[in-house]
C-alpha cells in the first residue's frame, strides 16, 4: 500500500506557529496575499523582511508536535512507500525526524539572492540592516520560499503529482486546500482512485470528496491515523 500525505500550517498551529488564515492569521492587519508575493517585496522589501524575521523568531523557539512526530513513525512503518508533501516553509517536520519529503513552497530558513542567484541556509533572526544584504555579493537577498505567481520547484511539485496519481490512500492535514497548485493534488488523487482522509478541525473544499474525516486537531488526529493505517 502507498501512502502519500499533504501538510500545511494547521499541523504546526499546535507547536504555536500561526497559520495564515482564519483566526490569528493576520500579521500588523496585512494578509499573507498582501506580503507572499514579488510584487510586495519590490515595493517594501525591509517590510516583508519583517514579516519573515517575526516568523522565523517564532518558529525557532516551536518544537515538533506529536503531529509531526507520529508522521515520522507512519514513514518507519511504510518506508519507500510512504511521501511527505508539505507547504510549510518552517522546517518543523525535518526536525521531527522526517525524512522522506519534498517542500512545495520553499524553505524559510533559506535565502536567494537576486544578484548573483547564490541559495544558502541562514539562521538569523534579525539583521543588522534591513533588507539584509548577500553574504557572497552584497546584493539583495529574499527568503527562498514560493510567493503568490511564482512557479513552485518543478522536481518537488512533479513528484508530487506523480504520488499523488499513484498511491492508495492520500491524507490531507491542517491545510484549507485553497492555494493551488497544492490544493489540487487531493483531487487529482481521489481521480486516480486513491482514498482521501482529512484530519482538520473545519472543514475544507476537500471535505466533500474525503472517504475518512478526522475532524480533530494534527496531534490526536495523526495519532488516530496510525492505529488504522
Ligand atoms: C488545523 C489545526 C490543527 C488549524 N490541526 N489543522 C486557480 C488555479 C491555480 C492557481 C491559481 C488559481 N487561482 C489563483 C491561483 C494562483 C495562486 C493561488 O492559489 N491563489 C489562491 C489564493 C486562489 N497560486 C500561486 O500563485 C502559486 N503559483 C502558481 O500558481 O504559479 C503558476 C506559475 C506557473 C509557471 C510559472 C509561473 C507561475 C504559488 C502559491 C504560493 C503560496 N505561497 C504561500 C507562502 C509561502 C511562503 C511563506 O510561508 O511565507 O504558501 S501562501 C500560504 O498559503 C503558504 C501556505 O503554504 C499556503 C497554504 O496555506 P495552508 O497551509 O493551507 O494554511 P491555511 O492558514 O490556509 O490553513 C490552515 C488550516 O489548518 C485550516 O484549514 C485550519 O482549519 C487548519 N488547522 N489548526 C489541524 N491544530
Ligand atoms: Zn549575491
């Protein structure tokens, strides 16, 4: 059996990394759509800067929660079987111990520069200066995430889709499924047909088309998932 299992922020809320929508989703009254996108980052790039530098000291001090923890074992259980796709840029399933996964939109803790085009991991908090400048050239560097029209990395969404069309069960936590193309791939699973779980609290446009609902938090849910799977 081949188990595939999108994430998004929900899975991290309970490690008190706020998600983008709903309650708690705003940040100084922007929303995510205002700031996740190239055309923010040309006109105020110190702002956008801030966003992200708040986000990673919040992210820093989260721990794993037992939703990313009991996904791990899911990965033990089922090995080469088994493939982890996750929107979330925040690291926290790497540092549960996950290691069979592909990251649709990015990294935060890792910069580009637009300069010279160099990527590498950077842990800062905060910078001297805003916007920060590359350590390699002096040029501007962004955070190494994927923003509203921009393409997603082509070999992480093309696995992916690829697991999506193929496996037997496909799981969807913490995610409203709204932002394509992630979004898209429980659908293309249920096609191809796969069996769809959602683990959420609410409900999402991929609750209608899901054959199992977990209408529980990541940490419970996940844990549920493990006894039946
Ligand atoms: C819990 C819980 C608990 C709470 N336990 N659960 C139609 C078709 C296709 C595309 C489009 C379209 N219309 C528009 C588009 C374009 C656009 C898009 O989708 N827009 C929509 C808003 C309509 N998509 C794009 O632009 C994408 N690119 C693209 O399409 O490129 C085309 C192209 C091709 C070739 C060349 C050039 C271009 C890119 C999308 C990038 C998204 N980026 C962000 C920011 C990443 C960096 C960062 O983190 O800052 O990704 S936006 C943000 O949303 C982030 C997330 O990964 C993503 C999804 O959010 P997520 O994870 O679902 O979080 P929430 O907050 O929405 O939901 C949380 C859920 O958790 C809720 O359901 C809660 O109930 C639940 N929850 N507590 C479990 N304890
Ligand atoms: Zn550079």
């Amino acid at each position: 059996m081949k188990l595939a299992v999108l994430t998004g922020a929900g899975i991290s809320a309970e490690s008190g990394v706020p998600t983008f929508r709903g309650q708690g989703g705003l940040w100084k009254s922007y929303r995510p759509e205002e700031l996740a996108t190239p055309q923010a980052f040309r006109r105020n790039p110190a702002l956008v800067w801030e966003w992200y530098l708040w986000r990673r000291s919040v992210i820093a001090k989260a721990e794993p929660n037992a939703g990313h923890i009991a996904l791990v074992e899911l990965e033990r259980k089922y090995t080469e079987n088994f493939l982890l796709i996750t929107q979330n840029v925040d690291g926290l399933h790497q540092r549960a111990g996950s290691k069979r996964l592909v990251e649709l939109h990015g990294n935060i803790w890792r910069v580009k520069c637009l300069s010279c085009g160099v990527v590498y991991y950077d842990y800062s908090v905060s910078y001297a200066q805003l916007p920060p400048a590359c350590k390699e050239c002096g040029g501007l560097i962004r955070p190494d995430v994927v923003w509203f029209g921009e393409a997603l990395p082509e070999d992480a969404l093309e696995l992916a889709i690829r697991w999506a069309r193929s496996c037997d069960v496909f799981v969807v936590i913490g995610t409203s499924a709204v932002v394509y193309p992630a979004g898209e791939l429980p659908y293309l699973a249920k096609e191809h047909g796969a069996k769809v779980i959602e683990i959420n609290p609410e409900s999402t446009p991929v609750s209608p088309i899901a054959d199992v609902i977990i209408r529980e938090p990541a940490s419970s849910g996940v844990k549920k998932l493990l006894e039946v799977l």
